[in-house]
C-alpha cells in the first residue's frame, strides 16, 4: 500500500470520455484533447496536507491535469498530485 508524503495526494483517474467534434481539421486517428483540469477520486493524503483532515472518502476532486504525476514501482501505478493544484471538489 502506497502513502504519500510531503502535501502530496494520492489519486484515481476516472477515465471519462471526452466529446469529439467535427471541426474539419485533419488530426491523427488516435489524438485525444486533453482538458485543462480532471476530475479523480480522492484516495489518500499525505498527513502534512492541510486537507487531509477536511476530506472524506470516497471525493471527487478537479486538479490540473498536467500536474498529475504517475510513479510505477513493483508492478504498480500510483497517481499523485500536489495538494495546491487541487482546486475544487465536487458535491455527491
């Protein structure tokens, strides 16, 4: 079981689908956009993350997305992202 440290949160991408548009420029087959922000769950902080006592699981959570780092280590992948590119949270 992995536990984070130094403000970072440990995070599940939730895979959504992006929309596609007809735009009428030639891009390759397998070229996805990528938003400026995701949506992830919440799994697990780092005890020196201020919100680490704020935050119930399960949450999902909007951060940036190009912050998102991934650490692979004995045959798994761990998502992180630092607790200030967090910025918000979305109600159930």
């Amino acid at each position: 079981m992995f536990y984070p440290y130094n403000r970072h949160v440990l995070i599940r991408t939730l895979g959504e689908d992006t929309p596609t548009t007809e735009s009428g420029i030639l891009l390759p087959e397998d070229y996805i956009p990528k938003s400026a922000y995701e949506v992830v769950e919440y799994l697990r902080a780092a005890d020196d993350c201020s919100m680490a006592k704020m935050i119930s699981q399960p949450k999902r959570l909007i951060v940036q997305s190009s912050m998102i780092e991934e650490i692979q280590t004995g045959g798994e992948t761990y998502k992180l992202i630092l607790e200030n590119h967090i910025v918000g949270y979305l109600r159930d």
